[in-house]
C-alpha cells in the first residue's frame, strides 16, 4: 500500500486543486459583475422569490413608461390648446379694434379670420409621433378637415351676389334643431320670418324666397337681419354647434398607469370651445365685405366677437368653461399620473433594493475569499508539484 499511496494522494490534491479553481474563478465573475450567479441556479433558495420581484419590477417599470409616454403627450396637447387660446385673443382683439376703428382693418378681416382658422385646423391635426392628439381613440385619421365635400362653410351673405345664403340655416335647421328639410314654412325667407315673429311674412316678399338679398331680406321687418345672424351665438348653437369638420371619433383616450388606476385624456377636436372657434372665425372668413362699417357685415363681427368672448372665459353667461377649463380638464389626469409615478417610482426603488440583496455580493466579503482560495490555490499547486517530482525509486 505504501507504494501507491504517493499517487492516491496526488489525486486527492488534484481534486481540491480543481475545486479552489473554480471556487476562484466563480469570485472573480462575482467580483467582474457584483452578481452572486449568472443564473438562478446559483441563488436557488431564492430564486422563486426573485423572479416574482422581477416580474413585479418590470411591471412597475412598464407603468412608469406608460405615464411618462401619457405625460408627454398630455404636455403637446396642452401646448395646442395654449397656441388655440392665444390665435382666440389675438382675433377676439383684432374684431374689437375693427369694430372701433373700421377704417384700419377694411378688407383685412377675412383673410386674418381665414389664416386664424388655418392655424387652428394645424393644431388640431398636429401629431405624437403617429398618432393625432385630436381625435378621440381614432387616432391614425385627420381630426379636423374643410374637406367641401363634408363640410359646408358658415357663411351668412354670399359673395357672388350679396344675398342671404341659406346654407349654414339650412345646416343649422336640420342639424342642429334636429328638423328635416325642407323648411316648415316652405322658403328659407318665410322659415326665418315665422321663427321671429310667429306668423308668415305678408310682403314685400324677395323675388327668390330661398335666396333673398339683403335688402330683400330686411324689407319687411329692419329686425330679421339681426334675428338671423343671432344663430349663430344662440343658446342651440352653443348648445349644439356644427361638427361636419370633426373626422375623430367620440371616444376618450385612456391609459392605465397602475394595476387599478386608469386616466382619461379628454381632448377632441369636437369641444364645444373650439366647435364656437371654428364657427366663429368661419364666419368672419366667408363675408364677402368684412367692413365693418357695412351693417351686414357687422353684425356679423358682433357675433363672432362675442362667440370668441364665450370660450375665452371672458363671458360665463353660456355656461361654457372656455378654452381655459378644457385646458384644466386635459391636465387634471397629470395630477393622477404625477402621484402614482412618485408612488411607482418609491415601490420600484424598495423592490430594486430587495432585489439586489438576493442578486448583489458583498465585495469585501467576496474578496477576502478570493485571497484565500488564492493562497490555498497557490500552496495546493507546490504540494502537487513536489509529488510530481517524487519517483518510485525514491520512495522505496
């Protein structure tokens, strides 16, 4: 037995030899990564656990995404709205100005009206990305289109021969008051008639009772003028103004940023704030004579500057909140999501705590083993190597 004994034992050393290498090479990967493993394997006691933390932390990170995304989104809708309140003031102020000085906006009005217009169907159709801000849950078509094969222009006097146009009443008779065409009265003159005074109109009456001039249209009564134009800020308009350029859906956008919370992004091209905007700027940018020294055409203005007076806040009597309380409204979801990030954000930093207990080594720790397996490592290969030299001559 003694003769073999020399080689049991150099095979005994060769096994621990292999076993502080790989006990040094795994602390050197642990020092490499600061992880315990590389797999679960390695933190088997714990791996239940951890995988649950890390299901729950990619979660929480996917929330976190999700507001952040909501967030941004909400910040470029808001900054549409701020951009739709401030061409409001600045046309509400131009209508004013032109009411008091005529003489300084002649024949300029209608073509400020139409490039305000212009900018807000702009900011209507503006984009995150892929997707438009505007249109409901629809979110991959146009919102806002002057489309004339949909939408019909509110225009009150028409251009060609400064007569009544009886389009936007006859939008407004079906679409709005819910009546179907044609008139009840029989002509857009005598319908306008029977409406303000209760009884048909007995004379002069317009040789085109459909298409009347003006002069035409205020023979008979100096007052039906201003009647007609009224519609246009009555209580039924506010109420239900035309929607014909709005492509969007009626639907509300929402996003989940948490397990049981929920926020809505109220934002649609079809508000009645910007229904009243749209209207209003039509309107002045469809007069053919947007003096507003003309009677007509002043009534006009009047109408429209108090329309833009109703959505700026400035006249609550309507009971419209105004672009100012839309913008309220969209933000008011930044306060849920503002409270359930910083909730988030306070869970994912204990679960990333709790996880790297399981996962992360302690270096010092690690280290000082690795010394020593280093040390053993070192007396373990000048042992074998000596027992390498050893000859069976030698030893007998």
């Amino acid at each position: 037995m003694t003769r073999i004994a020399p080689f049991a034992q150099q095979q005994l050393i060769l096994q621990q030899v292999l076993n502080v290498q790989a006990r040094t090479y795994d602390a050197q990967v642990q020092i490499a990564t600061d992880k315990k493993s590389q797999d679960y394997a390695g933190v088997a006691k714990d791996s239940e656990r951890l995988i649950s933390l890390e299901t729950t932390r990619s979660r929480t990170e996917q929330f976190l995404s999700n507001i952040q995304i909501q967030d941004q989104r909400i910040k470029l809708v808001d900054l549409g709205l701020e951009t739709l309140d401030s061409a409001a003031r600045d046309m509400r102020n131009i209508l004013d100005s032109a009411l008091n000085s005529p003489a300084a906006f002649e024949g300029d009005l209608a073509n400020l009206a139409a490039n305000t217009r212009q900018l807000v169907l702009d900011v209507l159709n503006s984009r995150d990305g892929n997707r438009f801000l505007f249109g409901g849950t629809r979110s991959d078509t146009r919102p806002a289109s002057l489309d004339p094969s949909t939408y019909r222009p509110v225009s009150v006097i028409e251009s060609d021969g400064v007569t009544v146009d009886s389009t936007f009443y006859e939008a407004y008779y079906e679409d709005v008051l819910g009546n179907t065409l044609p008139f009840a009265a029989g002509s857009f003159y005598e319908q306008i008639y029977l409406e303000k005074n209760g009884v048909a109109p007995g004379g002069p009456l317009p040789a085109d009772l459909d298409n009347p001039t003006l002069s035409e249209f205020v023979a008979e009564d100096p007052d039906l003028w201003q009647f007609y134009v009224d519609r246009m800020n009555s209580a039924e308009m506010l109420a239900n103004p035309k929607l014909d350029y709005y492509q969007g859906d009626f639907g509300v956008q929402t996003a989940r940023v948490d397990d049981s919370t929920t926020v809505q992004i109220d934002a649609r091209a079809d508000a009645i704030e910007i229904q009243q905007l749209i209207t209003a700027l039509d309107a002045v940018a469809n007069l053919p004579n947007a003096d507003s020294r003309d009677p007509f055409a002043r009534e006009v203005i009047v109408q429209a500057r108090d329309m833009l007076n109703s959505i700026l806040g400035t006249d609550s009597s309507d009971g419209i909140d105004g672009l100012d309380g839309l913008r309220v409204r969209v933000n008011a979801a930044r306060v849920t999501m503002d409270q359930t990030r910083e909730r988030l954000t306070s869970f994912d930093a204990f679960v990333e705590g709790t996880i790297n207990d399981i996962e992360n080594i302690d270096r010092n720790e690690v280290l000082l083993k690795l010394q020593n397996d280093q040390f053993v490592l070192e007396a373990s290969f000048t042992t074998l190597a000596r027992l390498q030299s050893l000859s069976l001559l030698e030893y007998i």
